[in-house]
C-alpha cells in the first residue's frame, strides 16, 4: 500500500516534469517574442501564466524550492501585467537564465542532472527583486510561494474599475481524483470580489450509479471585481484542461481604463475559445512514454515480417482459403503499418522554436543582429528522426552565427540590412524531408577553405574541385576556417559532428552558397526509419529491395536494346535517355545474365536513374533492420530485411548507388588517363559522360 | 494519516442513525455511498447527523443530496438531525451548496 502510495507520487513527479519542460519551452518562444514587442499583454500574460502553473504544480508535487524560485518570477510578471514594471531586455534575459535553472531543478534527482546553483539563482532574485522595485526579502520559503498567490495583492490593489463576470464551472469527470477542490477555487474567487453562487445538481444520478469520487456539481456564478478577466481566469489555471469553463463580461465596462480597455479589445468570443487555441484539447489527446510507442512499433514491424511469410506461403499453396485470409491479413497489416508509422510522427515546431533560444543568446555574446524565421513547422518527421537533428541544426545554426552572419557595422557598410536573418525550414520531398538552415550573411569563402584544406593536407594544392566539392571539405573532421576559435564555434568539432549524424540517419547534405549573399544548408533525411514499402527484385538467386517511393517505372531491357547503345549503360525510355546501373556488374554477382532484363527507372538526385535487374518480385512491407557494425561502411545498402521465406534482402539506397557508381566510373577514368588528383573535373565529366 | 473511517451507524427496529464526523471528503466517499445505499436499503428512515464534521466537501453534499432524493421517491424519511457546525456551513454557504443538505429537523 505505502509502496503503491511511493510510486504514485514518483509518477506525479514525473508527469509534472514532462509538463514542466513543455512549459518552460513554451515560456522562451513567449519570452523571446516579448523582447521584440514588448507591448503585448497577451505575451505577459502567458509567461505570468506559465510561471504560475509551474509554481502551484510545483509545489503540489514536492519541487519546493522550485516553487519557491519561481514565485519571485511570478511576482515580477505580476508587477508587468499590472502595468508597474517594463519589459526590458534585461529583465528578459534574467527570466531567461532563471527558467535554465528552473529547468535544472526541475531534472534533479532525475538521474544525474546537473543541480541548479544556488548563487546563480540568488543572484537572478535579487536581480530580479531589485528590477521590479520590490524589497530585497529573503528567500521566499516554499510555504509561502505554496499558499494562494499574490491574491489579496489583486484584490487590493484594484487594476481596473468594477465589473461583473459571468462564470460557468462543471468540473470534469477526473478533476477531483488529481486532486482539486472546487470549493477551494470558490474561496479563491470569492477573495477577487463580490460572488454570488448557484449550484446546479441537474447532473447528479441515482445513488447507486453515482461515481462517488467524481464531480457532478456545476457552478453558475456571477463575479463582481475589480480585478481583469486574467486574474478571474488564473484562479482555475490548474484545472483549466479538466474542467468546463467559460467566462464571459456580464456587462460593458464602466470606464475605460487603459488596462481593462486593453484587456477588453480581445473579442469574447476569443477569450472564450482559449482553451481550444491555446493548448492542444487534452481530453482527446493521450500521453503516451516514448518506450511504450517503441515497442508497439516493434511488435507492428514483427507482425509485417510474419504476415510477408504467410503470404508466401499462401501463394505456393493453391487454396483459395488461406490466399483469402492471406489477403485480409496483408490489407490489415498495412493499415496498421501506416497508422503505427503516423503515431510516431511528430511536428518539428518543438526542435526549431528550441532555437529562438540559441539565436537570441548567441546573438547577444556575439554582438550581432539576427533574427530567426521559421517555416515549415508543422511538417512532420520519424520521432527518432527527430530525436537526433537537434545537435546538428544547433552546429549548423552556430556556424551560421559565428562565421556566416558579419557584423552589424560590416553588413550596414556592404549595403545590408544592419540585422541579419537566419530562416529554419522543413518540408517534404517524397520519402524524404529537407531540413535548411540558411543565412543572409557573408556566404563561404571558397578560397580560404581550399587554402585551409590544402594546409591540413587534406586536398593536393593542385586539385580542382567543384564547389559542391569545396563545401563538402568543410564536414571534414577537425576542418575551421575560423582564424581564431571561439567560444561559439571554429574547434572544427560541428561541422564534423553534422556529417556522423546525418550519415547515421542516411540522410545527404548539400551546402548552397554565394559570396556577400549567404549559406543554405540542406539536409536531407528519410522520412521513416523502421518500416518502408518497397519493391522486391531479384538478381540471379539475391533479393534486393528498392524503395517503393523512389521508384517510378519499370521497362523492359533486352539484348537488342543493349547492342544498340553501342556498350554503353544507357536506355532509351519513350526517347528520353537514361542512364542505368547493373546490380549484377556493380555488385559482382557471378551468375548468367538472362535475355531479357528489368530497368527500375528511380528518381535521383541527378535526375532519372534506371537500376537494372532480373526480375521484379512484387510490391513489400519491409521492415528495416540495420546490419550492424560491421558493416557500417556499406553506404549502398541502408539496411537489411528478412522475406516470408526467412532468406535476407538486402534494401538498397538508391541515391548512394548512383553516387557510389559514379565515383567508381571517375576512377575508373582517371585510372586510364592518369595524374594528377584534381578528381573533381573528371566526376563532373564522368557524370555528362553516362 | 488516520485511517479511521468517520462514519458511525446505529440502526434499531424503526430507524438507521448515521454520525458523520471528522473531514468527510473524497478519500471515504466510496465508504459513505456504500453506507447510504445500505441505509437506504433496509427500508428504515434514515437520521444523519453532521455535528461533529469538520469539513464537508463535493462528494459528500452530493452523496447527502442523492440519498435524500432516493429517499423521497422511496417514500423513505430522510432526516437531518444535526447540522454541521458553522466553520462546515460556512464553506458549503459559500459554494451554494448549503441549502443541497436535506432540511434539518430542528432548523
């Protein structure tokens, strides 16, 4: 009993942490908008209220010097709705710095966090106290922070003339199991002014079906106060998502007091759509651990591998039973395939709006003007793919920050705006999502990285290389051109670190850059990383997978076709001409060649590539398995599958093929012709020359 | 941390005679719908006092409501002979929800 007690609490705690950090995001994006417009009520309002959920939920849930901390805040935010205190940059930057320790609090005795220093943090209050005019108090004890929130302050120090509010409350089914009391809240709101209550009991059943820990009461209640329709608002801010709650001006306002005018120019009908604006509707949205989803996505893949060998097994029998049952299965499996693939896709707003955050910052270190624009938030990704693009956005931005973006004075003397902007994108691309992050800054010095490359050895002083070529040395490890290494950047670790993990994820990276003008870097990653549709093919006795999404036709190629190209790996597809690749050459298969061949056309980068195979095996679930360690450097193959027979396929990544067999033609080539390492003009050449 | 359930019931040939006392909140709601509905059960009229409660919440003036309304389409008497002290009332007044308390005997 106590042990279940203890473990409740610890996942209180837990739950508390996962909201707390979503908050805490959510109070940068807000904070960092308010040091651009200062002026926005609505802005002050959400940090004040952030700030004050992580205080009550806080306390409630035993981060008492969390609540502690974080009351000041609030206090602060308090003083700035109430129009007593400005917002500077100042008091946003010590916000700022005070939620990295709230955020530290928050993950103490989560496992090896780092602590929040206690120094850092007196100082911020103290800062912060001293800011807002208020007296230099001790440490504000946690029982203090605990018990109603500056609401007598509210009460007494009037913000507005008298008006009455109309306010419904019915509590939902599981407010009173987290723990609220509604008849607390009455006294709180009682406390904002005169209140005159009716209860409703329309919703209460018969005894006997009474849940007898549940709500049934509704609240009609008319509020007369002086206090904002925030202030009427905050008192519900813990149950706001459990509880129905409208809140409505009974009447026009006296008088118009510039607060209350303000606070009244926002619609009714916004005010009463909040809820469905401002935060995602819980009640038809779960929570669900990370761990859980993996592992259903586990069992999905599990259930496609088995379903693939029923189907192979109901096409060598030849009952009409089982190939009808066979069928139903596949139809189902792919459904649940796709909806698995689709609960683990997220938005990516969550990883770029984290580097408002960084821009602001660095921005501030480094004394320059940036600005971030973000487009494309919504597209959604693979969480794990996700999961892992924030450390190589967050090298790439600071790259941008440190050695792409010149100085104010610079930009203004070259005729450019004095700030400069960074702009964040996503979007899809078929079965792939391209991630840039681009600059308006000074662009990449060619000749300083080839200089820099050439004095690294990386490169002979003599080689020519294309531009995509140049740029690609910068993901070289240990490669800066930075003359002098900086906090930001310029150890030649990022950019390095970029490379690793965009090939872990296999994804390809493409620099874009033009002198005085700016940098893009674009990513681009596969959209999924466990389960694809694919295309099975087979080469003499080898199975290989193409992906499905890729791919775009298939035509035949026979003898005839090949005499005619005159030996070379070319096809003529409706008159237009493209190139193709042998897997049987390119992957050294010893077996006899048949008379006629398949050309899966697929769409590369450098345009339509055809794939030359035996014989197309059909359409595929495929579950990706990854080959290991062992075989890490194999780029060409992105995975491994295994089919309904239990044999292993091979999936191959198409765009790395082409690359691969590209490369291999141009050394090829330069084998025949001979010296010296200028590689670059030969691959182009090669490539024109397929 | 008491674990003591504050709900006292006394029952003779005529009536049941429920003492609730103490916090009478949500952590014995369930103790206490089970106990009215036995009340209720048996036929007799039913006799609630509150005058030892300290605090009464949601759960228990709508438990008290319910019964009092099965009560009366059972034809069953449904008494209250004490009314909760003031500090009690004072909170269920506030709430509206004071005049939901089935009438008292003496009031």
């Amino acid at each position: 009993m106590v042990q279940t007690v203890a473990s409740n609490a610890e996942q209180f705690k837990q739950s508390f942490r996962e909201e707390a950090r979503e908050i805490l995001v959510e109070l940068e994006a807000a904070l960092l908008e308010l040091n651009g417009n200062p002026g926005d009520q609505e802005l002050v309002g959400r940090v004040f209220r952030g700030l004050h959920t992580i205080k009550g939920s806080g306390a409630m849930f035993g981060f008492e010097q969390l609540a502690a901390f974080t009351h000041n805040l609030e206090t602060a935010f308090d003083e700035v709705r109430n129009g007593r205190l400005a917002i500077t940059a100042e008091l946003i930057d010590l916000t700022l710095s005070a939620l990295d320790q709230i955020r530290a609090m928050l993950e103490e005795g989560a496992g090896g966090a780092p602590a929040a220093n206690a120094v850092r943090c007196e100082q911020i209050l103290a800062q912060v106290r001293q800011l807002a005019g208020l007296p230099a108090a001790p440490p504000a004890s946690a029982s203090a922070a605990r018990k109603a929130p500056a609401i007598s302050e509210r009460a007494g120090n009037p913000t507005g003339p008298l008006r009455e509010w109309h306010i419904h409350f019915a509590p939902g089914p599981a407010m009173l199991l987290n723990g609220a009391n509604p008849l607390l809240l009455l006294r709180e709101l009682r406390e904002l002014g005169g209140l005159s209550v009716k209860a409703s009991m329309a919703s209460v059943p018969p005894l006997r079906e009474l849940d007898a820990e549940r709500c049934y009461i509704a609240w009609e209640m008319v509020l007369a106060t002086s206090a904002g329709e925030d202030a009427v608002r905050d008192v519900f801010i813990f149950v706001e998502d459990g509880c129905e709650l409208t809140i409505a001006p009974a009447a026009e306002p006296a008088s118009t007091a510039d607060l209350t005018a303000a606070a009244l120019a926002e619609p009714r009908s916004a005010s009463a759509g909040r809820r469905t604006t401002d935060r995602p509707d819980t009640a038809t949205s779960l929570r669900v651990p990370a761990a859980k989803l993996d592992q259903f996505v586990d069992l999905v893949g599990e259930l496609v591998t088995v379903q693939a060998r029923l189907s192979e097994l109901a096409g060598r029998r030849d009952d009409l039973e089982i190939a009808e049952v066979s069928e139903e299965i596949e139809r189902l499996t792919s459904a649940l395939r796709e909806n698995s693939m689709n609960i683990r896709m997220l938005p990516i707003r969550a990883t770029f709006e984290k580097f408002r955050r960084l821009v602001h910052d660095l921005a501030r270190d480094l004394g320059k003007n940036v600005e971030l624009t973000i487009e494309g938030a919504e597209t959604e990704l693979d969480k794990t793919v996700i999961e892992q693009l924030g450390d190589p956005l967050m090298h790439l931005i600071r790259n941008s920050m440190d050695h792409g973006i010149e100085p104010p004075a610079v930009r203004v003397a070259r005729g450019k705006r004095s700030t400069a902007t960074i702009h964040l994108s996503a979007r899809h691309s078929g079965a792939s999502v391209l991630i840039a992050v681009a600059d308006d800054g000074g662009g990449i010095d060619a000749a300083a990285v080839r200089a820099r490359a050439v004095e690294k050895g990386l490169i002979a002083a003599d080689a020519q290389l294309t531009e995509a070529e140049t740029y690609a040395l910068l993901f070289q490890p240990g490669f800066s051109t930075a003359k002098q290494v900086t906090d930001v950047s310029g150890r030649g670790v990022g950019m390095d670190v970029v490379r690793q993990k965009v090939d872990s994820l296999r994804g390809t990276i493409d620099v874009a850059s033009k002198p005085g003008a700016g940098t893009g870097v674009t990513l681009r990653l596969p959209l999924t990383l466990a389960i694809i549709d694919g295309l099975l093919v087979s080469v003499g006795d080898a199975c290989f997978v193409l992906p499905l999404a890729n791919t775009q036709e298939c035509v035949e190629l026979t003898r005839d076709d090949i005499a005619r190209a005159n030996g070379k790996h070319v096809a003529n597809v409706r008159g237009e001409i493209v190139p193709y690749i042998r897997l049987r050459e390119h992957f050294n298969l010893r077996t006899a060649r048949p008379d006629l061949e398949q050309i899966m056309i697929v769409e590369t980068e450098v345009g339509r590539y055809g794939f030359v195979v035996d014989r197309v095996l059909g359409n595929c679930q495929t579950v990706i398995k990854n080959l290991g360690r062992f075989y890490r450097h194999v780029q060409v193959v992105s995975g491994a599958t295994i089919l309904g027979n239990g044999t292993v396929a091979l999936i191959l990544d198409p765009f790395r093929l082409v690359q691969d067999a590209m490369r291999l033609r141009a050394e090829g080539q330069r084998a025949r012709a001979g010296p010296p390492r200028g590689a670059t003009r030969q691959t182009s050449r090669a490539v024109r020359a397929h | 941390m008491e674990q003591r359930v504050p709900i006292t019931i006394k029952q003779d040939e005529a009536r049941t005679a429920m003492a609730l006392e103490g916090v009478v909140d949500i952590s014995v709601a369930t103790e206490l719908k089970q106990s009215l509905l036995e009340a209720l059960g048996s036929g007799k009229e039913l006799h609630v006092s509150l005058a030892a409660v300290t605090e009464l919440d949601v759960t228990a003036v709508q438990l008290l409501w319910a019964a009092a309304r099965e009560a009366s389409a059972q034809g069953v008497a449904f008494v209250l002979d004490e009314p909760p002290p003031p500090a009690a009332a004072r909170s269920l007044a506030n709430s509206g929800l004071e005049e939901l308390l089935p009438p008292a005997q003496d009031r």
